[in-house]
C-alpha cells in the first residue's frame, strides 16, 4: 500500500494541520482569557474550535471519498539522530479520516452539551471558577485525540496517547477536593494514571521492538514488512501493544481504572471514557492489522481477552446501584466485542461497532447526566430553608429514582433509544454492529460466539433493569419526585445522538458494505463479514429474553422505597455480592500490588533515606562540628603554647634534615 | 680542642634557653632565657671565626650584640606597658588571643 | 692543660645556665645569667676574641643586665607564685628539647671537619686594631644601620612608655606667676 505525499494530489489536503491547530487555538484562547469572559464566551470557543475541526475532518473525507489514497502532509521536522528520523506528518488516509470523524463530531455535540451542563454543575459544586478550566481542559483532549488518529506513524501516536491519558487524569480530577473523604476523585484520577502507566509501558516495549526490527516507526514501513518478520519479533511486538490496549481500553486486567473514572463529570465520562479515549486502543490494533495478521497465536490471545472481558464485565454491570457505573462496566464489556473483533481480522465490523457505540453510549452517558442533573435540581428544590434536612441522598444512586418517565419525558425517550440500541434490537444501529460481530464469532468457533451471546444477553438485561429502574414505577425519593428536565442546550445533542443511533446501521447494514469498502484502502487485510440470518435470530431471540426477564424482575411491581432489597440478590444470594463487588478484583491488586509496593516505600524512605542516609550526612556534618571544636583547643591563647609548637615544629625539621 | 666541643657547648647552652622559655611563665625571666640563646650563637660564631681564622665572625657577634641591646630595650618597654595595664607580668594571664 | 681550662669553663657555664632557669626569684636568675655572660667572656678571650669579650662584658653584662634588673626592680616581679596551667607542655617541652639535642648532636660529631682542634688563641687575626679596619672600610653600611637600629629602639622605647600624659607647660607659667 503505497501513500502519496501531499503536493503530489489534491490541495485540500494541507488543511489538515488544522484538526489540531484550531482545538490548540481554542485551549489557548480559554487558558490565556477565559476567565475575564462569560461563560457563553468560554463555551462557544471551545464548541466552535471542536466544531470547526469536525469540518475540516469532514472536507478531508469528502477528498478521500473521491480517490482513497491514503496521503502524508509533512508538517515538520521532528527528531533526526543518528538512525532515528522522526517527523511530524499527517496520515490522511480513510481509517484515520473515520476516527477523525467520530472525534470531533461527538465531540463538539458532547461540548455543546457540556456547557450548559457545567453551567449547573459548578453551581451544585459551589466553585463558579472552574467552568473555564474545564473547557480548555475538553480542547486540550480533542488536540491530543487529533494527534493521536492523525499520526503517520508510531512515535507521533504515542504522543497523543499519552496526550490523552494526561487529558483522562486532569478531568477525571477535575473535582479534585471532592469525592470521599475530599480524596476521592483525586485517587481515581491517579489510579486512571497509574494503570494507563502500566499499559504505556507495553506499548513502549512494542515501540522499542518496532525500530529494533524495522528500523522505523513510520505506518508504512512497519505494514509492508510485516509479513516477512521474525515470528518471535512480532509475538514480542503485538504482545506487547496488547498489554497497551488493555491499559488504554480498559480490558482484562487493566480495566480497573474506568469504573472509578466515573468520577469525574458526566461530559467527560461521555466523551474519553466512552466515545472516544478508550477506542484509541481498537484503533492502533486496527492500525496495526498486518501485524497481527501476521501471527495468528496472538490473535487467539487477543480475541480470549475480549471475550472474557465482555463478559466479565456485563456480569459485573448487573449488580452496580449507580447509573453511571452500570454504563462504565457496559463500555467495558462493549469495547470487549469491539476487541474480539479486530482479533478475529474481522477490522471492520469492529470499527463499525466502534462508530455505532460512540453514539448510542455517549448518547447514554450524557442522558444520564441529564438525569443526575434532574435529580439534583429536584433536591435542589425541596432543600428551602429547612435547617432540619440531615443529609442529601446520592443524585446517581438508581435506588433513590423511579418514575422519571412523567418528569423528565426527552430524556426518557432519548435513553430508551440508546439503551435498545445498546442491546441490538434492529433496525437501531447497534443490532447491525453488534450483529456482524456475532457473525465473524460464529464463523471461527462456536465456543466464543456463546461467551458473546451470554455477554449479549446480560447487556440486555442490565439495560433493561436501568431503564425501569430510572424511569418506571413511583419515585422512591424526593429529589426524584422533584426532578425537572434540563434544558434545550442539554436534550439538543440527545436527540442528535439519539438520531445517529437510529440511523447509523446503514454503514454496514447487510447487503450495503459502505464501511468495508472505505476502510479497504487503509487495511488492506480487513476480512469482510457476511450476514448470517441464523445467527441474527439467535441473537434477537436471546436479546429480547433478556430484556423480558429484566421486565418481570424489575418492571411489574414498583419498588416503594429505596432500600428495597434488589430481587436479583435473593435469586444469586452470595453470587450478587460478586457481582456487586466486581469480583473484587481492586481488593486482590491492592493487596497483591499496592500494599507491597507502599511497604517498600516507606522501607526505603524512613529506614534508607531518613535514617541512613540522613544518618550519614548529618554525622558527617557533626563529625566536622566535633572535630573542629577539637582542633580549636589549639587556639588557647596561651603563648607558651605557640612557642612550643614553633620550638617542636623547628626541631621535626631540623631531624629531617639531619638524617636526609 | 676540637671545633665540636664547642659546638656542643653552644647547643647546650641553645637548648636549656629554649627551655626557659618554654617553662618559665615570668615574662622577664623568658627574655632573659632569649638573651642566653644570643649568646649561644655568639659562641657559635666566635668558635668558627677561630677555626677558619677570619675575623667576619666576631664582627656578626658584635652587630647580634647592637641589634640584641635594641630588641631587649623595646621588649622591656612592652613588658612596662602591659604591666600597667594587666598589673601582673605572669604570660599564662595574657591568654585573650583565644579562639 | 686546654682541655682543663675549657670544661671547667664549660661546667660553669652550664651550672649558671640551670641556675637561672630554675631560680623561683627572677633577681636570682638575673644574677646567674650575668655570671653565665662573664664565663662566657673568658670564654671568647681563649677564642683570640678579645675586643668581643669586653665588648661582652660591657654591653651585655654591663648594661642590658642592669637594664633587665631595673625592670624587676619597678615592676617587683621577683616572686610569683607558681600556677602550672597547661598539662603536658613540660614533657613535650622536654622531650622536644631532647629531640634537639639528639639531632644537632649527631650532626656534630659524625661530620668531619669538626674534629679538627682550633688554632692557639694568640694569633693576632682579630685583635682590636683589625676589627675596626674591616668595620669601617668592608662592613661600613651595617655599622651604619646598626646605628639606625638603636636609634629605632631608643625612640621606640620612649614612645612605648609615654603613655597618655603629655608635660604640661602651662603649669610651669602658672608657677611663675
């Protein structure tokens, strides 16, 4: 696959600097004067440079969609020593143009949204300052995003990557004195940190072997010479980037870090830890297809990890009480069919899936910060000057809400839209995405096709659970019965979103290989999937039991108050406390990894550094102290103590010279 | 009589002056053990000029003798001086030079 | 006969020499060190030194002695009382002097040339008429500088113990009137 340089074809090329100059533009402009100005300043800067970014992309596709060639647009000059060249260059080729597509277009809707949902938000939190940092903190992602899809090759991706995992860590904290204990968010946006460090490092190793062997980093290099490199070169290499993936994308055994990402305020959970962050890693696999093409052991290790994850993760979404959480674990499990996908070469239909969850799970995230908001704002409500209300109820517990159906009426419908197309119901866009992934399953082993249908079935059920036990039955709460819907500037991206997830099927729909046949030019090794009707009835037949079940269990009686016992755990009994715990699996690391690891460091800073070396410096300082106060009883101003050194000093001398 | 003996007798002499100055604490009394060291490198000097029979030697003797009168004539004025002022010549009570 | 005459000399010279270091009256140590001077002239005249041992005599025992005497006197500092302060400086003084003696004394007496015996003390090759030839025609300029020296001491002696009062003349006038 060759590549054009960009003075050789269309001219509308060399505007691509601009997907990152624009958003850098307006972090600037925000960091340097956001806070002299309005709030509508602040956030129509930030959603115009998010926007106009989305046009650019969108004139890039629009030359693409006339001739495929991927091009390179030089931009500068970046490391040249010794064997290592490293520029800065723009790929614009149809794999990275999609990325670049759902970027900055989710983006910008998730902007909009985001300011008139931080209008609210920093009300609630009491600090009306942050509005500005929070938004050139969201341009700040969208320049590292940018950089992260546009890159022609592995170094310069590994600078956005990093660039949004930076991005993750300050707007997970964006609320840093908050959260238990005033520490809370702050440690979930270090654990976010600490656990993407641990994925960095692979991807790193990957880096590292990749110039080892190819002497490159450049896209092209690397792909065209895959195929002929030593197995156990590339075992190393793409082991390695997996462990990168995990970290990035939240998979077994990194995924620890992005239920407690939920931490920070809904837009972000939406935008990095749904749509947009966490496919970076589906992204470098499918970067990377003629790599992993090339050893097919690891695509098997690829494809158990997915597998196994998507599951995990949707057993653990049954048993969560916050509505956030539930979609935390649910990106998880998604981003698991999304990994079994790309494992099984099927490149396509995981971009596909990719394309399809951004929307309807960004369109979920966001619905649902309408409904905190609601629940805030009806809180909010009934706390007038009454000294005598103890304490405020949890806004994202789903225990406190309920029939939010009559107050909250956009919401709703928006949230049901994304929720069954969550599930795969057709004709919504997930039933199409989902589908395919099921099919390329099926078409390898029917032992993975039954893990995803048993993940597809739960991710049936717990959404149906949400769904009734947000907005159907009474409200269980106060706040819940005061909840207003929030207004134009919020529910206006929702219906957007809520149309993409209605429509967006037709990219890949059967018998219309859009998507295939755009991404053909850029993976090359991409295996096409066919729709299987079997598999399709299989799979609705167990979605919509799952969705049935979830109706009798939570649907039907309307649960009175909020400390109701959730029926599921008199059916699990000591399972459900599993499933609520996540397995426990924060408590294993901790125990396994944490507590040591701060042992060793208080070992090494009290007994090593306080004790000895503190000891050594400051008894090096004392023995010159001592020393000195010896050597100066010298100095006792008797002169018959000068004369007999003198006399002492004169006969040493003349000795020496005697017996010279 | 051999150069030598002369020589040692100048030690001698050299030595228990060096003596008096270092175990005497009477200021007056160190400057006179500093006068016995003059002289015992007069004797010196007078033993070699003899020896080598020129007269260079005796005519050092008479100028260390000048110079020696001098010094002797300043140093008892520093001695006058501080006794008015410390009452006491005792150079163990000159001790202010201490660090 | 030699031999004789010089221990004996030299045994005095010696016996002074304690005396005055050990003397607890400084008017005794005076005394012994003028003895010690008159010995060690006596010494010079067997050295065919004549003009120096008068010269000795006269300056040294004659007026530094007295001028030393004449200080004791004013201050009456003959006696003080003994306050040994410093606690190992009498040994190391000793033993350095000991390590003197030892050192210098091996460089004599294992040097040839110093063996040798001098000359009869009647040779007439530094007699006063000699001296004063080679001290105002060879060793004019240090003569003079002598000169200069004494002049120096003298002034600074006077300076040193003026002190702050000045005669006053005006109470000369005063008495007049």
């Amino acid at each position: 696959m060759s590549i054009n340089d960009a003075a050789a074809t269309n001219p509308i090329y060399q505007l691509v600097p601009w997907i990152i100059l624009l958003p850098a533009i307006g972090v600037l402009f925000n960091m340097l004067l956001g806070n002299f100005l309005s709030e509508l300043i602040v956030g129509l800067v930030a959603c115009l440079a998010s926007a106009s970014s989305f046009v650019v992309s969108v004139l890039m596709a629009n030359a693409l969609a006339n001739d495929p060639q991927a091009v390179r647009v030089h931009l500068m000059d970046w490391i040249s020593v010794g064997n290592l060249n490293v520029d800065w260059n723009f790929r614009v080729d149809t794999l990275s143009v999609l990325m670049m597509l759902v970027v900055s277009g989710v983006g910008t809707l998730i902007h909009i949204y985001a300011t008139g949902y931080m209008h609210h938000d920093v009300r609630h939190q009491g600090d009306r300052r942050r509005y500005t940092r929070f938004f050139v903190f969201f341009n700040l992602f969208i320049v590292a995003m940018m950089v992260l899809v546009s890159a022609d090759n592995y170094l310069m991706l590994f600078v956005g990557w990093e660039g949004v995992g930076l991005c993750s860590y300050l707007l997970i904290g964006f609320w840093f004195e908050k959260g238990e204990q005033g520490l809370g968010n702050a440690k979930a946006a270090k654990k976010a940190f600490v656990v993407n460090r641990v994925g960095d490092f692979g991807l790193l190793l990957a880096l590292f072997f990749i110039f080892w062997w190819f002497g490159s980093f450049d896209f092209d290099v690397v792909m065209n010479n895959a195929a002929d490199a030593d197995p156990i070169v590339l075992t190393a290499i793409t082991l390695f980037m997996l462990l990168g993936v995990t970290g990035k994308s939240a998979q077994l055994p990194l995924h620890v870090w992005l239920p407690d990402a939920m931490a920070g305020p809904t837009p972000v959970s939406a935008l990095i830890h749904a749509a947009t962050m966490v496919t970076a890693g589906v992204y470098l696999i499918a970067r990377s297809a003629a790599l992993y093409m090339s050893i097919p052991q690891v695509q098997s290790i690829v494809i158990v990890i997915g597998a196994a994850t998507a599951l995990f993760a949707a057993m653990i979404a049954v048993g969560q009480n916050d509505i956030k959480k539930v979609l935390a674990y649910s990106t998880i499990s998604q981003l698991g069919f999304m990994i079994v996908a790309v494992g099984l070469g099927a490149f396509s239909a995981g971009m596909f899936h990719l394309v399809t969850h951004a929307f309807f799970k960004a369109l979920l995230f966001l619905a649902a910060g309408s409904v905190i908001l609601g629940m805030k704002s009806g809180s909010a409500h009934d706390h007038q000057p009454e000294a005598n209300h103890s304490d405020t109820i949890d806004p994202q517990d789903m225990r406190n809400m309920g029939g939010l159906r009559k107050q909250m009426p956009v919401t709703f419908w928006v949230y049901l839209i994304g929720g069954l197309s969550l599930a795969g119901i057709p004709p919504l866009a997930g039933f199409f995405s989902k589908d395919e992934i099921l099919s390329a399953a099926g078409s390898r082993s029917t032992l993975l096709l039954g893990v995803l249908l048993a993940a597809t079935f739960l991710t049936a059920f717990y959404i149906a659970r949400q769904v009734l036990l947000v907005f159907f039955g009474t409200p269980r709460s106060e706040d819940a019965s005061q909840a207003k819907e929030s207004s134009l500037i919020i529910t206006f991206p929702l219906i957007i979103l809520a149309i993409l997830s209605v429509v967006a099927g037709i990219l890949n729909s059967p018998g219309n290989h859009t998507l295939d046949d755009w991404l053909e030019s850029s993976i090359p090794q991409n295996l096409t999937v066919e729709f299987m009707l079997p598999i399709a009835i299989i799979s609705l037949f167990i979605i919509l039991t799952g969705l049935l079940l979830g109706w009798t269990m939570y649907g039907r009686k309307s649960e009175p108050s909020s400390s109701t016992v959730d029926p599921l755990s008199g059916m699990l009994g000591s399972l459900y406390g599993g499933l609520k715990h996540a397995w426990w699996v924060d408590e294993l690391y901790h125990a396994v990894f944490v507590r040591p690891y701060q042992i060793l460091a208080r070992f090494l800073a009290q007994t090593i550094d306080l004790a000895l070396l503190d000891g050594i410096i400051n008894g090096l300082a004392q023995f010159i102290g001592k020393s000195s106060r010896f050597f100066a009883r010298l100095q006792n101003g008797y002169v018959r103590t000068y004369v007999l050194t003198l006399f002492v000093g004169m006969t040493l001398i003349v000795t020496y010279l005697v017996f010279q | 009589m051999p150069l030598s003996f002369y020589l040692g007798l100048s030690l001698i002499m050299f030595v228990l002056g060096a003596l008096g100055v270092l175990l005497r604490h009477n200021a007056i009394v160190i400057f006179m053990s500093l006068e016995l060291m003059f002289n015992a490198a007069n004797l010196a000097f007078i033993a070699f000029s003899a020896y080598h029979q020129v007269v260079t030697g005796q005519l050092f003797v008479f100028f260390v003798m000048a110079v020696a009168a001098s010094e002797v004539a300043v140093g008892l004025a520093l001695i006058v001086v501080i006794f008015r002022t410390k009452r006491t010549i005792n150079i163990d009570q000159l001790n202010t030079l201490k660090g | 006969m030699q031999i004789i005459l010089f221990s004996f000399l030299a045994i005095l010279i010696i016996v002074s020499a304690f005396g005055m270091l050990f003397s607890k009256n400084a008017i005794y140590s005076a005394i012994f060190l003028v003895m010690n001077f008159v010995i060690v002239a006596i010494l010079y005249l067997t050295l065919g030194a004549p003009f120096i041992a008068f010269t000795q005599i006269t300056v040294y025992a004659g007026a530094i002695m007295v001028l030393f005497l004449f200080i004791i006197m004013l201050l009456g500092a003959e006696r003080l009382p003994e306050a040994e302060v410093l606690r190992f400086h009498r040994i190391f003084a000793i033993l350095g002097a000991l390590l003197f003696i030892g050192a210098t004394g091996f460089l004599l007496f294992w040097l040839s040339g110093s063996w040798d015996a001098l000359p009869s003390p009647t040779s007439e090759f530094a007699s006063p008429e000699v001296i004063g030839i080679t001290l105002f025609s060879e060793y004019l300029l240090p003569f003079l500088i002598i000169a200069f020296i004494l002049l120096a001491a003298a002034v600074g002696a006077i300076l040193l113990t003026r002190g702050n009062n000045t005669p006053q003349i005006e109470s000369i006038q005063n008495d007049e009137e």
